[in-house]
C-alpha cells in the first residue's frame, strides 16, 4: 500500500466516490487529493484532501473529504494519507493543520488534540459551522502540530517496505553476457 498525488485520470473517480460517500466537495481541485493505492491489486482504497484557506486574513489548512474504501485496513490506510497529507501542507508553509470532525481514540493516536470552539479564531469557527451545517452535525475541531504527529507502531509494522515490492535484483557476472573473465582482455582494463 502507498499513497500518491491524485491526477487528473482521477478527477471523474473522485468525484464519483465523493457524491456517492457524502463527502465535502466545497472548492473541489482534484490536485489538493492523495489516494491509498493497494500495491498487488493497484486498487484505490481511500482518499483525502488538505484544503488551504486563504480567502481570510489568517491563512489556514483543513484537512478534509477523508474516505476509505477499505474497512479491513482503515487505521492503516488513514494513517499512510495523514501522513502524505501532513508532508504536503509542510511544503505550503503549514506546521499545523484542522481536521473537523468527530474524535476518536485513534485520532488522538495520531496527535491530533481536541481544540475549544471559543478559542479558534472566527474564520476557523465559521468553517466549522459550515461543516456541521453540511456534513458533519457532530464535528468538533481537531488541531494536528506536525511536530507531534506520530504513527502508532502496531500501524507501522502493516506499512508496506520498499522492498517488498520490488524483487531482488540478481547480481550480474561477467559469464551473464558471454565473457570469459579468464582469457578476455578489455581496452581499458583496470586489472593489475
């Protein structure tokens, strides 16, 4: 499993998986989505999206329209697109980022800490009120400081190794291709 960039092949995809699971669709831009690919099956598994607010005078990111198709790897899957999703608000110049929604023990896991409404600043409640209005009735908000982001380990040990994908490479001798090391002499030769 591996998370990647959406492209625009996926754009018809996400927005089909988006109407049909009820996700936020406000300000859609397939470029601001990641997608969990299953590495054997090269399936999609889940899906989800920082949001950059910019319209305010305190920028701020959300992430967002997180769906996973694959109930039998959820915490895995979630953990691999917070991740990505993490590292990509960082190159935005982010080091925290809003997620509205309903708490969980595995969130918390996570790092992501419960935040009180009356101290978000008005643009962040205003966005939280219309996601309860629209998606969520239940949403609290959610705070992610990068720093203290961490993937629960019993999570980890399910992560894909980049070498379990790839087969071992043979090592090549010079017989691979016909020489004989013994009586073959080369124009460069570096043997002593």
């Amino acid at each position: 499993m591996y998370v990647r960039a959406a492209k625009n092949r996926d754009e018809l995809w996400l927005l089909d998986q988006i109407e049909s699971l009820s996700a936020d669709d406000v300000a859609f831009r397939s470029r601001d989505y990641v997608i969990s690919i299953d590495s054997n099956k090269h399936s999609r598994l889940g899906f989800g999206r920082n949001r950059i607010h910019k319209e305010h005078e305190e920028d701020f990111c959300e992430i967002t329209s997180i769906c996973i198709l694959d109930d039998s790897q959820k915490e895995s899957i979630l953990a691999q697109i917070f991740e990505r999703l993490t590292k990509n608000a960082q190159k935005e110049g982010f080091d925290e980022s809003y997620f509205f929604t309903e708490p969980t023990e595995y969130l918390s896991q996570l790092g992501f800490d419960p935040v009180e409404e009356l101290e978000l600043s008005p643009p962040i409640q205003n966005r939280l009120s219309e996601k309860r209005d629209t998606i969520s009735p239940k949403a609290v908000p959610l705070l992610l400081k990068f720093e203290s982001f961490k993937i629960p380990p019993h999570v980890q040990a399910t992560f894909d190794s980049p070498k379990s994908n790839t087969p071992p490479t043979p090592k090549l001798t010079p017989e691979d291709f016909g020489i004989n090391p013994e009586k073959t002499s080369y124009k460069y030769s570096t043997r002593k």
